[in-house]
C-alpha cells in the first residue's frame, strides 16, 4: 500500500518535472524567436535590395588614372630563331632509260614546270636515234 505522503511526494517529483521541461521548451522558443527576429534584421539591413533614402546614394568616385609620356627607342626589327624545316613535299627524280648523268639545271628550291629541262643524260650508243625520239615524245 501507498501511503499519502508517498503519494504526495511523487506527485510532487512529477510536478517539478514538469515545470522543468517547460521552462526549458519555454526558453527554447524564446531563443528561436530571438534568432529569428536578428536573422530578419540582418537581412533587412544588409540585403542588396534594401531601400536607401535620396541623400545616401551618392556617384562613385572616379578612379584615378596616371598618365605617362611615351617612351621613343630604336628596336630590332630582326629576330633570330633555332630551327628545323623541311618540304611540304617531295619530288624524286629518274631517268626513263640507263646512261649517265652529266648535267643538273636546277638548284635546291627551285621552282620546276612540267617538261622543264632539269638535266643531262648521256646514252650508250645501244639506242637508236629512232628509239630516243621516240621516248622525247
């Protein structure tokens, strides 16, 4: 069995609790409200939109600019490069028939046109005159 002063003091233990808890939910409401109302603020003060009143806005200053005389030198037109080149392309050059070549009429970098003579072949006497007109042909 209970006794009533048990009873009393339970009762008492749970009334205390109960005012515990509340004050702490009390003063957790109380300080998001707090938070809140300085979040607000903040943003009210510090946001982009915020209006200003006439005499706040005032034009940016101009920067300032220096403004120097230029400079007259000489300067080096020729510059000198390390490098390698080669042709975008190649030409190789043969004889239709077998002899020896005796003459070059072109340099390196030349320009060549079609049927130019480009150089001397001396034939052996095996061909015949009617044989090499033939081939010029």
């Amino acid at each position: 069995m209970v006794t009533g002063t048990e009873l009393a003091s339970d009762e008492r233990a749970e009334n205390k609790r109960r005012r515990i808890s509340g004050r702490a939910s009390a003063k957790l409401w109380v300080s998001a409200g707090l938070a809140g109302i300085a979040l607000v603020g903040a943003w009210l003060k510090y946001s982009p939109g915020a209006s200003r009143t006439s005499a706040d806005t005032r034009p940016a200053a101009l920067p300032q600019v220096v403004v120097s005389k230029p400079m007259v030198e000489d300067l080096d037109t020729q510059l000198g490069f390390l490098g390698q080149f080669s042709a975008v392309s190649q030409v190789e050059l043969r004889a239709q028939v077998g002899g020896t070549l005796t003459g070059i009429f072109f340099k390196d970098g030349d320009i060549v046109i079609w049927n130019w003579l480009t150089g001397n072949l001396t034939v052996p006497r095996i061909w015949s005159r009617a044989t090499l007109e033939a081939w010029k042909t």
